[in-house]
C-alpha cells in the first residue's frame, strides 16, 4: 500500500513503492560515531534501481583534516619565497647573480608545469590521503637537501633541494577544492577552500616576514653561513613533524559522503571514469577555458610580484631588506583576510561570477595606485598600497578555484584545479622573467605597468564567463527531488543524471 509520498529509484518517481524503510532510515543516527554533527537527507542514488539508502553527515573532523592540510601547505610555501625575498643576501652567499636567485622561486613555477597532469592523474586513482603522504614526504626530504648545502660551493645542492620541495607542491596546490568536496557540506565548500588556500598563503606570509629577521645581511661569511643554517634547520624540523602527523592521522575520505554531489559522485562506477576523457571535456568547455586564462593572467601577476618584491624594493629604499619582508607580509595578509571574507560571502551568495570579476577589478586598480606610488620614497604608502593590492590579487585565489569547480562539475576537483594552477605557474614564470627584464632596463614603474595591462585584459574576459554553476545545480535537483518536487517520467536525477553524462552517446540515446 503507498503512502502517498513520492520515492526515487533510478532517477524516476515512484509513487507506488512503500517508503516505510526510507522514513525509518530518516530516523537513524549513527549511535557509535560521536563525531556526527547533523543527519542531513536520506536520497536513494542507485544507478540499477536496488533499494539502497545513502545517509549524509557531516563529521567534526573534518576540520583537523583541512587545518592540517594547510599546515604543510604553509610550510612548503614558505620555502618558496625564502630565497628571493632576501636575494641580495644569497648572491652574496652563494656568489651567483640576481637572476639565478629568483630562479629559486620559479623552479616552483617550472617543475608544475610537466608533473601536474600524472600527479592529478594519481589524486584521481589513488585518492586524498596518497597524495598527501607523498607531498609531505618529498617536503621533508627537501628541507633536510638544503640542511647540508650550507656551503658557498654548493648552491647545486641546495638547488637540489628546493627542486625536492617545488615536487612537493605540485601534490598540495590542487588539494584545497577537493578536501572541501569530499569532507565538508555544500553550505561551507567555499569557506573550507578558503582555509586550504589560506595555509599557503600564511606560509608565503612568514616566508616574507622570518628570513630577513634569521638571515641578517652580515658581512662575515661564517656568521652568515650559521644563520642561513638556522633557517634551514627550523624548516626541516617543523616539516618533520608534519609528515609524521600526515602518516599517523590523515584519512582518505569521510565513511559517509558530506553532500547530495558527494553522493553522487561516488556512485560513477569507476570503470566508467577516464581521466583522458575527463581532461577533454575540461578542454571542450568554454566558460572554464577562459576561467584558466584569466586565473592564470592574475595569479601570474601576485608570483612576479612576490618574486621580484626584494629588487623592487631595495631600487627605492636602499638597506630595507626588513622591511621589504613586511610589505610582503602585508600583501600576503590582507590576502588571507580577503580569501576568508570572499569564502564566507561565496557560501552565502553563490555569486561565483560577479564576486570573481569584482575581485579582478579590485586587482587591476589596485596595482595601478601600488605602481604609480611605490617610488614617491614613504614607505608607509608602499604599506597601504601594497596591503590593499594584496587582498583583491590573493583574495582571489579561492574564488578561481571554486568557481573551476562549479563550471566544471561532476569532473574531478582536482583536475579542475589542476589546469588553474598549470596556466598560473606558465604566466608566472614568463610575468617573472619579462618584468624583471623591464625593471633592469626601464624602472620599477613600466616594470609594474606591464602587470597592470595583463591584469585589465584578464578583467575583460572574466566578464565573458558564462556563470554556468554545475554542482549547485545538481545539489538544488537532488534537494527538489528529495522534497518531492520532481514528477514525471522524463526527469533524470542525481547519481543517474551525472552518470549519464559521462557515458558514450550511445549509452545515452537509451533512455
């Protein structure tokens, strides 16, 4: 006998079934999970029909999971801008030139770009917590490379090292998306990215601010030797720990899914998954080919910056070395700052689109007043205009990752995050090599100026995304059909409607 209230199965309603199981499945609670914070839905999602319930929870620790994600992620970062932000300090060291010295942040940028497609390629086979355990470990060994290159004849080996810790990376960029994906709910993805991305940029942070205070510009080699020894230690110790605590403590994945997209997403039969195919329907969509342009054009622009801020500003205010790092420290704080109110406001709104070319404006603007005001010669001014440039420029990184995310669904958070980071790292090093040969040849201002154009190009184009936000819309159809809103034969749902999707055409023209 019904009981009047609509059940699906295999994506159809069905209002014959008893649903007697389904409204005492509603009821349960998983007595011996402590660390279930609320039952959100009960939602049949079974490709063949069978009577299968999925619950969905959320789990308190997730929040251990993403905080200790962004604590690796903070430490890898750190070492990127630990050479260039004192650059002078290690020409003289190491007895190399300027431009060998800021090849130590764009080896980070260089390596990216071959490995991320085999590493993406294993976060989609092998899941979160291999690649987490290799991140962490090649982190370390690279942190312990640079421990014994404290030499002045052995810059290849602390080369060595910091090529060990840019492979690190390549394993940690594209997590943030995914951890929120399959950890948290669909009302805090964007504020868990936020906290993900956060990490990295809180390392680049004190990667601005610590190697000025541990490495003073001392004239004796020794002394200098001992500090630059310091530094190298500090880090491979802090990094050390981390990797014990990802071996120890870092799961793979909730029991439960966090979300009607979650749910749905694990019941793609993984023979039906090609990561070449998945690579060329990212490649055939066009709102997210010109997100990768314009992420890659304004991400670009914060590593040239970042790399080349010591040169900048030592050319304007000679024996500022202190201070260069905390007008770095400021960029990158007033980022984070920017990161965490644009999450919140993005969980709140689902306004990707209009935030993300608000932000971009934002950037755009403010790099034309931090150019025209850096040389004015009062470094309070450099604070300000540097502060406000980094909350709109790094702000922004979050909002490109989860934007990829919502064009780009039910393909892998990673994949997607992937090819942002990829277009970021090739302008990056190209934004890199051109602004520091501008600033050599024409000034700090045409140097910036060059930036500034990119930035208004990357503006233009961010207003010709079409804000088509897949995942919200499989998590509204999930909730609708659920409440009982969805009636007809010819409405596809869930699981079945997204698997659908990724089946050959003939596969499709079945139903």
């Amino acid at each position: 006998m019904s009981s009047g209230k609509p059940s699906l199965v295999d994506g159809e309603i069905n209002d014959n079934e008893n649903v007697s199981d389904l409204e005492k499945n509603k009821m349960m609670l998983s007595a011996g999970d402590s660390e279930e914070v609320r039952l959100e839905n009960n939602v049949q999602l079974n490709r063949n029909g069978d009577d299968t319930t999925t619950t969905i929870k959320l789990y308190k620790r997730r929040w251990f999971i993403v905080l200790l994600f962004s604590s690796y992620s903070l430490c890898n970062s750190f070492q990127w801008i630990q050479y260039g932000i004192i650059n002078n300090i290690f020409m003289r060291f190491y007895d190399v030139e300027s431009f060998t010295i800021d090849w130590m942040s764009m080896i980070y940028m260089l390596t990216y770009i071959p490995f991320i497609f085999p590493v993406t390629w294993l976060l989609d086979k092998k899941g979160l917590r291999i690649i987490a355990l290799v991140a962490t470990a090649m982190n370390c060994a690279g942190t312990w490379i640079k421990v014994t290159s404290v030499r002045r004849d052995l810059f290849a080996v602390t080369m060595l090292g910091q090529f060990c810790s840019s492979l690190a990376q390549v394993f940690i960029l594209g997590m943030p998306s995914k951890i929120a994906s399959v950890w948290f709910g669909s009302e805090e993805v964007s504020t868990a990215c936020s906290i993900g991305v956060f990490g990295n940029q809180l390392g680049i942070a004190i990667g601005f601010l610590v190697p000025p205070i541990l490495v003073p510009n001392v004239e004796d080699m020794d002394q200098l030797a001992h500090h630059i020894s310091i530094m190298f230690y500090i880090t491979a110790g802090v990094a050390t720990l981390l990797f014990l605590l990802v071996v120890i403590v870092f799961q793979e994945r909730p029991e439960l899914p966090p979300t009607q997209a979650q749910a749905t997403a694990r019941c793609i039969p993984p023979e039906q998954y090609s990561y070449t195919a998945s690579i060329l329907r990212l490649l055939r969509n066009k709102p997210f080919l010109l997100l990768i342009l314009t992420y890659g054009l304004n991400v670009g622009c914060f590593y040239a910056v970042g790399t080349l801020l010591n040169r900048m500003i030592i050319e304007h205010y000679p024996g500022e070395e202190l201070n260069a790092g905390r007008i770095g420290l400021t960029i990158v704080i007033a980022g984070m700052v920017g990161s965490l109110i644009c999450g919140i406001w993005l969980d709140r709104t689902k306004t990707y689109k209009q935030t993300t070319l608000a932000v971009y404006l934002m950037s755009f603007v403010g790099m034309l007043v931090y150019a025209f005001t850096l040389s004015l010669g009062h470094l309070w001014v450099v604070f300000l205009t540097a502060g406000a440039l980094g909350f709109f420029m790094t702000g922004y990184l979050p909002l490109g990752f989860e934007f990829g995310v919502e064009l780009t669904y039910p393909e892998c958070e990673g994949t997607s995050s992937g090819l942002l980071n990829c277009s970021a790292q090739v302008f990056g090093i190209i934004f890199t090599i051109c602004q520091g040969k501008i600033t050599d040849n024409y000034g700090t201002l045409a140097g910036n100026i060059f930036l500034c154009v990119f930035l208004f190009i990357g503006s233009v184009l961010t207003g010709f995304i079409k804000s088509d936000l897949q995942r919200q819309k499989a998590n509204q159809l999930a909730k609708a059909a659920e409440d009982g809103l969805l009636s007809g034969q010819q409405q596809g749902y869930g699981a079945t409607a997204l698997i659908k999707r990724l089946d050959s055409p003939s596969d499709s023209s079945q139903t």
